[in-house]
C-alpha cells in the first residue's frame, strides 16, 4: 500500500456497498468490529455472522478493541470498521497498534467528514486532517486510501496477507444507515464469544 493519495484523488463511495463487499470476502470466521451508528448500521444490515461485534454508546473504540481481539486470537483475522469522527477522538490508538503490530489487524475508515449521527457537523477530516497521513506518521506504514470499490476490494485482499496492521480508508457519502442494529449487548456480547470460540452456548 501507498499513503501518497489524498482524499481528493478518491471516488466518493457508499458505506453499506463497501461494507457488503468487505463482508463477501470474508471466508474463515474473521473476526469484524463494528464502530457506533452508521458504520455498524450498514454492518449489520452486511449480514449477520456471529463474528461481528456491533459497539453501542462507545465512540472512538472500535480499533482498541479490535486491538485486544487481535492480540488475544493472533490465528484470526480482524478487521475494525471505524468512522473518521469517531477515530478522531482516539488518534493514540494507532500510534499503539502500530507499536505491537499485529499482523492480523485491518483497519478501515469511512470518511465522511461530518459527525453524522449527531447533526453533520463537519469533523476536521472535512478540512485539515487527512487520516491516512495521520496513520502513516504513527508509524502504520502499510495504509492508503481507496480510489475505488474496485480498489478497495484489492487494498482489502492485500491487507489479508500483509505482515502488518493495514488501515484503509474510503471517502463515503452522507447516506444513512441501511439497517438498525439491535441494540441488545448481552446477546451481542455473547454471540460474539461464541462467534470466537470462548463461549460455549447457553
């Protein structure tokens, strides 16, 4: 991967496509972090597969967990969807993936530059901050952004045999949310643990 695109030169995408094209790929129970609002939304609308995690009420962390996921079954692939507002709020976590490197850890962010649950308040994605130059400077090397699906689809098959954490990001339009998740986190806790094999079914 290449960090010397910039967001200008990327084709503006939309979540649920991009998101049911990550999830058409996944083939051996990979492990998949959804971050809060849209971004798990669309990833529950993807299909349900006990490996996904659909975060409630929790901004900004769905790469620490994801993080903690890696770590604890390095013999899984993970991948953590995040929004650019809500890594926004937790930049110290990429500086620390990049400092264990997890092989197994695929991060990708959807750019829309606003904080679109609370109102499209535009975040500082929209003007200043480009997250894959921020990525890069804490030391993921291997991320880039997305021209395309098509490229997206490439950079994900990459990611899944890189020797490193990989994060990909995709400009993304202000489309809504496909699906509502179902906001129940008892069954989506225990459904994920049984989704990674340390929980045996009730």
């Amino acid at each position: 991967m290449s960090s010397n695109m910039n967001t200008r030169n990327t084709k503006v995408m939309n979540r649920f496509d991009v998101t049911s094209r990550l999830i058409a790929k996944l083939k051996h129970e990979e492990a998949v972090i959804g971050g809060i609002g849209n971004t798990n939304f669309d990833l529950w609308a993807a299909g349900h597969r006990p490996q996904n995690f659909y975060m409630l009420g929790s901004m900004g962390l769905a790469f620490p967990i994801a993080l903690g996921v890696a770590l604890a079954q390095p013999k899984r692939r993970v991948f953590a969807l995040e929004g650019d507002g809500s890594l926004l709020m937790q930049l110290g976590a990429l500086s620390t993936i990049a400092a264990l490197k997890p092989k197994n850890l695929i991060m990708i962010v959807m750019d829309n530059g606003i904080y679109q649950i609370t109102g499209a308040q535009p975040t500082p994605a929209a003007d200043v901050a480009d997250i894959v130059a921020i990525a890069a400077g804490s030391g993921l090397a291997n991320s880039a952004w997305a021209a395309d699906e098509e490229d997206f689809e490439r950079l994900v098959e990459e990611a899944m045999s890189a020797p490193e954490p990989s994060l990909i990001a995709v400009r993304i339009d202000d489309k809504p949310g496909v699906g509502t998740t179902r906001r129940d986190p008892v069954q989506i806790r225990e459904r994920f643990m049984q989704g990674l094999g340390v929980r045996e079914p009730l």
